[in-house]
C-alpha cells in the first residue's frame, strides 16, 4: 500500500489564500505590512500560489468600506510584491455577479497577476464559463471554484462539470464553502470532479472550510484521492470557523521544497496578534452551522453578538428555523 | 457503496473521557459539580460509558496534591453518581505501573464502576495482561488501553496484540497519546487491531488527541473501518491539545439514541468557563510535538512560560534536539 505520508507527489500545488478569504473578516483592512509579510513567508517556505484578494465590482462595493484586497488592482498589488520577481504565483478571486470582469481584469501583461478564480454558485455557472475564457483570453491561468457544493444536489454538479471541463480553466475546485461536508463524501466529489477533469487535462483542487475540525482531515483525504491543487491559509485565518491551516498542511506534505520554518515565523509575528484582534475558528456556533449544512452568516451574527455564549438558545433557534 | 454519515451502527458505543482525560491538565481537581453537570450530561445524551478517573497508587501519588479522580475512591464517585440508577456505565483507568490494582480495585459487587480501562505501554503488556484478568476475576468489563502506539513498531504491537487477544478484556483501544496519526495510519491500525480482537468477539476503541486537529477526523476514519467503541470529551477537554470533541462526534452519529443538545448545554455552563480558567486545544506547540511524533511534555512547558508565543524558537529547540 502506498504511503503518501512518507513520500509526496511533484505535481500537487498549494496555494496560500490568507489574504483572499481572511478579508473576509475584517473588511479585507490588511495594512501592507502585513500582506507582505504573508507574501514573504510563502515565498520562503516554497508555496505555489498566492491569492491577494478579490477583483470586486466598485459599482457594487464602494471603495472606501473595504481595504484595497477586495479590488487587487494593480498599483496596490505592486505596492507589495512589486514586480513578483519570485516563483510564487499570484492570483485573484472573482466572484461571478459581483466583479466587472471584462473592464477590470487587464490583459495579463499589464498585471502582475497570474491566475484568476472564478467563484460562483451553481445558478451562476453560465457567467463562470464566461468569465473562464475571457481570463484564459487576456493571458491568464484561469481555475473555476464552485461554492457551496454541499448545497447542490448530484445532478446540478454533474451539469457544470459538463460544462467547466469544455473550458480552459486548469482547474476545478471542491469547494466547501459551508464545512459541513466528511471525508466520504470529499472522496465522492473529488471522484467525480476527477471524472470530468482528467479527461481535459485538468487538475482538481480542495477548498475546506473549518467548522467541523476536518478542514486539514478533508485537505488529506482529497489530495490522497486526486486533488493535486490544495489550498490553506496562515493560522487557519478565513471567514467563520476558518480554513485548512496552512502550518498542519506544510508539515503534512513530503516535499523536501516546502519549508515550515517561514510559516511559524508569520504566525508568531503577525497572525498571533491579528488574533487578538479579530475572531476566526472552529468556535461551537460555526461547528452547528456546519453540522446542519448552513451558510456560517447566523453564526457570524452571534458571534458578534453579546450572545455569543449561548450555545444552547442558538442551536435551537436554528433547528426551530429548518 | 454505504453512506455512514446517513445511517448507524448500533454497536457502535461512546464513551465520555472528560473527567478522566481532562483531569491531567488540573491535577484531577473538578468540584463535584462539574462532574456531577458531565454526568448528567452523558445521562441525558444517551453515552453509553463515562469515565470518571483514574485509580492511582496512594503511595506513589500524595493525595493532597491531586483532586479525588486521580483516585476514584468508592466514597467520592458514589457522592455524584449515587448507585448509578441509569444505562451510562462508569469506567475508571488503571495504569500499568501506576496501580494498586490487587487492593485498589474492589470485587465489582462493592463498587458503582462497571469497566476499568487498564493502560499501558508495550514494555508493560505483561502486567497489563494481569490487570486484565484481575479486573474480570473481580466482575468488571475490562479494555486495553495500547498508549503511545505511533511510537512502537510493527512487530511490538502485532506482539501485544497477540497476548492481548487472549485476556478476556473486552476491547483494545487503539490509542494516539501524541495526536500524530493520519487517517491512513489509523486505517492500518484498526485493521490490524481487528485481525487479533474479531477472533475473539472483541471490539475495536479509538482514542484520538487533537494536536493535528486529527481528533474526530480520525476517530470518524476508525469507526469507518470497524472500530465500535470510540472516546470523546466535552469541548475537547484533555491533556495539551485535547481529545476528540463529543459535541462534534454527537453530531456526526446518526443513532437516535443520542441527543445533543444537553452537550451544548453542559459547554455552556460548565466547559467553557473553565477555558477561560485552564488551556487546553490545538496551539501550535502541540501541533509541532504532534508532527513530530513525540510526547506533548515540551510543549505543555513551553505553553506554561512566558516563551507561549514564541513558535520559532521552541520549533528550533525541538528539531535540534531531534
């Protein structure tokens, strides 16, 4: 029997989404300082990707709410990274009915962007193909990430593998977007993901989400069944419970080009503090939406709330509400 | 192909380590009120065992400096539970070593325990074995606890097993004192646990620690293999990076026997008070003993100073020393 643990896969990739789904949390308000040394750390310690953020709409975000992570243009990204004179890859996310794609994703020798995301869900997956080719158009890599894939059902997921395996996107991500999903039905997805991918040359990611604990758990089980494309973040830092940490994945994988060392660094100097500042993680009302399969925003509510200690008035809320 | 998170087993039994487990991280020192809020917990759950202690020597552990479920005297237990009038079993552990077990542990007919759980480590099977037999001589359903397997080989464990199938304990527990195991690992260990406890109409435990934040992840993929009796603690409470939550496991287990709203409550009122007074969880240090495979000792001291925050330079202490 192989042992993945011992040994590891060339082609397998990590991508570090810190700043991307971490924005999540405070309004995408990360000071430079802080992006760069994110970026710095994934550098040293061999990471394959970075997403700095989102390519959001300013028609529909207004610019002065949000840090400028959620908008990625371009000055503020070389502000950063300047010319990104290193391997790591940069990408940005862009969500399908929320980004002006066709004006605000430049040509990609005018960016210093590599890869583009596309987000949506599956009602939105005619604009996704779309938005797929005009970022594979201008220059870029282009992966197709379909959020909340425990909330659609066999036939919906079959029908836009169909279609995103005719794109050219390079990869097709399980995305689950709630954490509610187990490892048995990780390796279900990411099977049929595979079905449709493999034969268009395409790879397949994983994007875990923390509720239940088993962000790094289903992280594993994906890539031992295929998933070549795997992300993870500093600290675990993302919306709600948070995603697959970055620092469990890194020690998990054999790649002798990974470093951890860099990782412990940005998390003593940089994520430590961000924490007591600002709350992610698996906390018990994130556990319940994942166990009900609900989107985290009514446990994001009482979180914030001066509820937040009560476990039991939240749970039966959201039975009464099923 | 089965779908176990839709369906159950209903040989599949939990047992509730809170009191136990947890009491290593405060010198065994819970007011009968908190054990009394566990138990009744477990009660109105539908657990099927709690563990309330352990049954140390009196001569190698003063009583003054430890709370009485280090001891789990007759007087102290049935001061909470009274007789016990409910379906929830009550084991205490025994360690090899560490036991008074000939005196200690009272003829069955005198005392409100119905399983001792003897732990041990593989140089220590023979008197294990003995504690095995001495416990079902006396009338008790016994178990064997294997302690840090990830740090013993093949030929060690096929070994114990071995004698170990022979004892009349009723289940051997496959047990991850250091939270280093990944799913595959547990896979194989359950298998081989099974190989040896089938023929002789035992069952398979699982015993997971969250230093990877593997603890229900693999206490799920135990159970996925074969394994029928699985420990869970409220909160995760346990030694250094905790156990396998019950309000997690509770929520992924179909039987209608369980019920889990009285976990929330009891986090609630109990469990998470007492985060506020001791740590316990996932902390990066525990994650990094974990990795590597080594007892979390250092990494309870290291979070105990005032070094807590500084990953680095414990990450450096502990590699050079590798």
């Amino acid at each position: 029997m192989p042992a993945p643990w011992i040994t590891y896969r060339p082609e397998l990739k990590v991508l570090d989404c810190t700043i991307r789904d971490g924005g999540l949390i405070n309004s995408h308000q990360f000071d430079d300082g802080f992006v760069r040394a994110v970026y710095q750390a994934c550098v040293d310690a061999g990471i394959d990707y970075m997403e700095m953020g989102y390519k959001a709409s300013k028609r529909l975000a207004a610019k002065d709410q949000f840090g400028c992570w959620k908008f990625c243009d371009e000055d503020d990204l070389r502000r950063v990274v300047g010319d990104n004179p290193t391997p790591l890859k940069l990408s940005a996310m862009a969500d399908a009915g929320k980004t002006d794609w066709r004006t605000d994703i430049l040509p990609k020798k005018q960016s210093v962007l590599d890869v583009i995301r596309v987000a949506f869900y599956v009602h939105q997956v005619s604009e996704a193909v779309d938005m797929i080719k005009d970022a594979v158009d201008k220059g870029y890599e282009a992966t197709a990430n379909l959020m909340a894939v425990s909330r659609a059902t066999e036939l919906e997921i079959a029908q836009c593998l169909e279609l995103l395996a005719e794109t050219p996107a390079s990869t097709i991500v399980v995305v689950d977007s709630f954490g509610s999903l187990y490892a048995e039905q990780i390796e279900i997805l990411v099977k049929k993901y595979l079905e449709y991918a493999r034969p268009s040359g395409k790879q397949v990611g994983i994007h875990a989400h923390n509720n239940q604990q088993l962000a790094f758990a289903n992280t594993i089980e994906a890539i031992i069944h295929g998933a070549n494309r795997a992300d993870a973040t500093m600290f675990g830092l993302g919306r709600g419970a948070g995603n697959c940490p970055m620092e469990l994945l890194i020690g998990f994988l054999r790649n002798p080009k990974f470093r951890i060392r860099p990782i412990y660094q940005v998390l003593q100097d940089y994520l430590l503090p961000l924490s007591r500042q600002v709350e992610w993680g698996p906390y018990v009302q994130y556990m319940i939406t994942g166990q009900l399969n609900q989107h985290p925003r009514s446990a994001m509510a009482a979180r914030a709330s001066d509820r937040r200690d009560s476990y039991v008035e939240f749970y039966d809320k959201l039975i009464t509400e099923e």
